[in-house]
C-alpha cells in the first residue's frame, strides 16, 4: 500500500488539500463508493435534510425531456435520478456507474418500483463516464447528479457526454455549490466540514475517509462560471445554470450544438 495511503483512510490532509490533483483518483473513488454504498442513501437524505429528491425531480424537469426520448444518467448510484427519469415517461433509461456496489442497489430499486407493473423502463450497467460502453449520438438526455467532480478529467468527460448525444439532446449536471452570500457561506462550510464529516462517518461505518472527501472536493472544484465556460468549450450551447438551496446546489444544462 502507498505511503500516502493509511490503512484505514483514502485520503489523508495532505490528499484532502486538493483531492481532484491525486492522480490515482479514480481508483480511490471507486474503492470509496464500494464501502458507502449500504447507507448512501440514508446519509443523502438525512444531510440534505430531504432535499436531495427535489432536486433532482427539478432536474428532470430542466431537461426538457418528452415522451419518447432516450436518457442516460452517468454516475448513477443507488438510481435515484434515473427512476426519477424513468417516472416521467421516457422511452428507456440508462443508468452507468463504475461503482459497481452501487448498481445493485438501484436494481433493487427499479425492481420494487416497477413490481407487476409490466417489466421496468430503466436498466443499469457498469461503465466510466470517460468511456461509455454507448454508441455515437444514441440519446437525447445525458444527466449526472453530483458525480461530475468525482471524475478524473470532467472536460473529457463532457466530451464523451457530447459524443452520445444526438444533435439537439440535452446536457443536465447537477452539482453541490457554495453559497454566494459570505454568511450563508459561512455557516454552510461549518456544517459541510465539521458536522457532516462525523455523522455521516458515524452512520456509514465508513473508513476511507469519504465523506471527509466530500467537503474538500467541492470546495476545490470548478465554480460556477468554469463549470459553465467548460460546458460551452466541450461543445454546448444555450448553457444555462439554475441555483438552489440558496446555492448550495446548482442544475447546469446545455444543448448539443
């Protein structure tokens, strides 16, 4: 094991300084995601407060998806955005994560929701958002909730979005921010790095150090206007962001040009 590397933790305080610069990133997220993945749930709802779901059943709704259309949802997880998607009557989803512990979940998921009602309109399968297993311009929307920075190059990755989209589809990211007042800001911080961390680590048993990562990677981040400049040089336009919860969340969508 690396010396950076303790035995119980991911990503220790000299990682956490910029947790988007280490360069076996990628391996550390999926290992991470393995381990969280019993109470991701649980943890999303409580530390949202419930909020989670309305943002992305908002998202779904700034997709400008109809009836018909095909959706791709990368970095699915346990599957919440996807059945989100699936709800609203499109043709098929599909959901890709290289989180494979997490794909089970939301197969469970569909499975309970779709119960004799005819066979489930969202399927799931395992796949890189840099190397989608999709062919050239085969969907309408591609969506991803809160996993653009656990990617090792988001710029390649919205490439590969655009790839997979056919002309006119629509890219939807959505992604924790801060907020833009200094006071809110503020006691958003206090909570995010001091509170969450324990409790979060608390419920999930967790011992890599995830959701000591969460704070710190979207505190490194892109901000808003480079996340939106990214979309706009990866081939998008009509590029639109939708702040909510007073910023600490934001809906990012572009169309394919």
């Amino acid at each position: 094991m690396p010396a950076d590397e303790p035995t119980n933790t991911l990503w220790d305080q000299r990682l956490l300084a910029n947790p988007h610069a280490v360069a076996d990133k990628r391996r550390r997220i999926q290992r991470m995601f393995a381990a969280i993945a019993p109470r991701y749930d649980l943890n999303n709802r409580l530390h949202s407060l419930w909020q989670d779901q309305r943002w992305r059943r908002k998202a779904v709704r700034l997709s400008g998806m109809k009836a018909g259309d095909v959706v791709v949802d990368v970095a699915c997880g346990t599957g919440d955005l996807a059945l989100k998607f699936a709800e609203a009557g499109p043709a098929r989803v599909i959901g890709v994560d290289f989180a494979h512990a997490m794909l089970p979940l939301a197969m469970a998921k569909a499975d309970l929701r779709w119960a004799g009602q005819g066979g489930c309109p969202v399927g799931f399968v395992g796949g890189d958002a840099l190397r989608l297993p999709l062919r050239d311009e085969c969907c309408d929307v591609v969506s991803i909730a809160f996993g653009i920075r656990n990617v090792s190059d988001p710029p390649a990755a919205i490439r590969e979005f655009r790839r997979i989209l056919r002309c006119g589809g629509r890219l939807v990211i959505l992604e924790f921010s801060l907020p833009s007042n200094r006071v809110l800001r503020g006691l958003y911080n206090l909570y995010f790095r001091r509170v969450l961390p324990r409790t979060a680590t608390l419920i999930s048993g967790d011992r890599t150090g995830a959701y000591r990562y969460l704070p710190e990677s979207v505190n490194t981040f892109l901000d808003r206007p480079a996340m939106l400049a990214m979309m706009r040089e990866g081939g998008f336009t009509q590029v639109q962001h939708y702040p909510m919860a007073m910023g600490i969340c934001v809906c990012y969508v572009g169309v394919k040009g």
